[in-house]
C-alpha cells in the first residue's frame, strides 16, 4: 500500500473530508456571527445616526440663521454710520450758527 506521512491514502481522504466538514462550519460559524454582530451593532448605531442627522439639520438651520442676523447687523451698522455723519453735520450747523449769532452782536 502506498502511504503519505505514516497515512493510507483512505485514511488521507478521511482526514482531509473531516478538515473541510469542521473547516466549513467554522466559516460558516464566523460569517454567521459576523452577520449578527453587523445586525446588532447596526441597530445599536441607528440612534446616533439619527441624532447625527439632526444635529445637522439644526447646524445648519442655526448658520442660515448666523448669516440673517450679520446681514441684519451690516445693514444696521450702515444706519447707524450714515445718522453718525448726519449727526456730525447738524453739529457743524449749529456751530456756524453760534458763531454767526456772536459775530452779529
């Protein structure tokens, strides 16, 4: 009889038949698993995405609301400059009006 490591070619084929069966399940073990665990985890997950997803939204709701409220503030800023000068004029007018009213007596 022809032998292979000590082994008959039957006992050969009987261990490697019994390799594939116990390798086979432990793949199929691990992918099994793996897909629990995925499934589990995605689940567990799931919350944090929604309130990533809201916190999101709400960033950038709160940024359009950031960029009414500057432009609201330029706008406001420009009023405020341009009654500022107006200001600044009526205070020269009444100036030149005093001087003029001690020059006359």
């Amino acid at each position: 009889m022809h032998t292979l490591l000590g082994y008959t070619w039957s006992e050969l084929a009987s261990l490697l038949g019994v390799m594939s069966i116990v390798g086979g399940f432990v793949v199929w073990l691990v992918n099994h698993g793996a897909k629990i665990f995925n499934r589990n985890v995605s689940s567990a997950l799931q919350p944090f995405g929604e309130q990533i997803r809201n916190l999101t939204k709400n960033i950038e709701r709160l940024n359009a609301n950031f960029k009414q409220q500057q432009s609201a503030f330029e706008r406001l800023e420009k009023r405020v400059d341009e009654h500022d000068r107006r200001l600044d004029r009526h205070h020269e007018r009444i100036k030149t009006l005093f001087e003029k009213g001690d020059d006359d007596r």
